[in-house]
C-alpha cells in the first residue's frame, strides 16, 4: 500500500507540475493575446488618424479642383467673347467675307490692287506670318 501511495503521490506531484506547465503556456497566450489587441486596436487608431488628414486634405482639392474647372469655363468664354469682338472689329477676318470683300477692297485701294496683282517685291507684304522659313 506504500507503494500505491507514493506512486499516486508521484503521480499527483508530475499532474501538479503539468497543471502548472499547462497554465504558465496559457498565460502566455493570454499576454501574447492581449498584446496583439492592443497593437491591433493601436494600428486601426493610426490608420484612422491617417484617413481623416487625408479626407481633411482632399476637401481643399476637391473645392480647387471645381474652382479650376470653373476657371477653365469662363477662360472658354472669354476667348470666344474676344473672337467675337476680333470678327466685329475686322470683319474681313470671318470666312467667306474675305472673298466678298477683296474685290471691293481692290477697286478703292490702289495698294490693295497692286499687291494683288503681284506687284509687291519678294519679301512680302511686312505682315508676320505664321510660318518660319
């Protein structure tokens, strides 16, 4: 019977120091469990953090970015305001009023008349062109 009692008292000293074992490894994972929520309730915090400056910082965009288009548009109206008003100031300027016009513009002008009839020199007329030789 001593037998029996020291190897159920072995017996219950290797189950005491396994129990033991056990509960220091879920300890373990316990701190090591809490330490990833922790970090991962740190991290959701940064990337938050990050997402309003960066909403904070896409509104002013957004608003240039209308201002801009907006700009663009009256940039569009203005030139063509100033086509118009180019067309009323010069009116030989406009396509196929050319045409009507040079041959009256020849009989009052003598210059026109010459230039038209090729007697200029070679360089031209002074105008600028377009075009580089």
């Amino acid at each position: 019977m001593t037998r029996e009692r020291e190897q159920a008292v072995q017996k219950n000293s290797e189950l005491s120091q396994e129990l033991l074992a056990v509960r220091e490894q879920r300890d373990r994972v316990t701190t090591a469990h809490k330490n990833c929520e922790r970090m991962l309730v740190h991290v959701l915090g940064q990337r938050n953090e990050a997402w309003h400056e960066e909403d904070t910082l896409r509104a002013p965009q957004l608003e240039l970015e209308q201002q801009l288009a907006n700009a663009e548009e009256y940039n569009e109206n203005l030139h063509e305001e100033i086509l118009q008003l180019h067309n009323l100031l010069h009116p030989h300027h406009l396509p196929g009023a050319a045409e009507l016009d040079s041959e009256d513009e020849m009989d009052e002008d003598p210059e026109i008349g010459a230039a038209a009839s090729g007697g200029e020199d070679e360089e031209g007329s002074g105008m600028d062109n377009d075009h580089s030789e």
